[in-house]
C-alpha cells in the first residue's frame, strides 16, 4: 500500500485543514506532538510538501506550516504522489513484470483479481479531497488523533 510517510504526510494535512488559521502559521513542534510523529521526519515531510507547493512555509519563532492551496484541489492521491510517486498503482503486488509477462502469455497468479481493486484505490484517492476528509473529522463526535 502507502508508505507510512505518505500516512504521515496525509494526517499532517488533515490536521493542517482542521487547524487552518489564516492568521497564523502553526509550528513543527506543535503538530509533531500533537500527531506523535517524530519531529524532524515530519519536518522532511512538510518541507517536501512546501516545495511542491501545496505549503507554505515561513521559518523563524512565529514560523511553521500553513496550507497554500484550496482544500479542494488537494486530493489524497496528489499527496501520496509527492511523497511516494505513483508507482503502486502502476505495478504488481507481488512485484513482478505482469505487463511484460502478459504479451508471453503469462501473469502472476492475482493480476486479474487485484487489477481491478487497485483501480478502484486509485479512483478513490484521486476522488477524495483534504477538504471532505476534514469536513469528515470536524463532523466527527469522536475524539481521535490524526
């Protein structure tokens, strides 16, 4: 599936679109806390983010991370692409060479099982915007952590 940086990444995101302030930025610190991921692996994460643009980033004591695109426009599927790329989706589960192997005449024994669940993944993450996820979380009476 995802990587956890991709989960990382995407829960940021969630938390980032819940927390949104217009007039404030919120801190590396407060979101790796509040999320218990590690710190500087969330700030490599953040940052990456931050230079495909869909963050926005300011450094220095009133610093941090705020969201630089209509939620919206940022689909799940654009996030796992930044972090992880999109090669999941366009290869096998159990990494062999179906697509080569089909001309010969031969596949792995759940090409045709998984093929069409992993187009339905990928439908579903292009589909799926930080905004309903975080309409989702705000109608929620459930107190979770991201």
């Amino acid at each position: 599936m995802i990587s956890n940086t991709a989960k990382y990444a995407i829960r940021a995101m969630i938390y980032l679109s819940v927390n949104n302030d217009k007039t404030k930025k919120t801190g590396i610190k407060k979101i790796a806390k509040d999320l218990d991921i590690p710190s500087p692996f969330l700030g490599k994460i953040l940052q990456t983010l931050a230079k495909k643009k869909i963050l926005s980033s300011t450094k220095g004591p009133h610093g941090g991370f705020s969201i630089n695109q209509e939620l919206e426009d940022i689909s799940v599927l654009k996030i796992i692409e930044i972090i992880d790329g999109l090669d999941f989706f366009n290869s096998c589960l159990l990494g062999l060479d179906c697509h080569e192997n089909k001309k010969e005449g031969y596949q792995c024994p759940i090409h045709d099982k998984y093929e069409p669940i992993k187009k339905e993944l990928l439908e579903l993450f292009k589909n799926l915007t930080l905004k309903e996820m975080a309409d989702d979380v705000e109608k929620s009476n459930t107190i979770f952590k991201l």
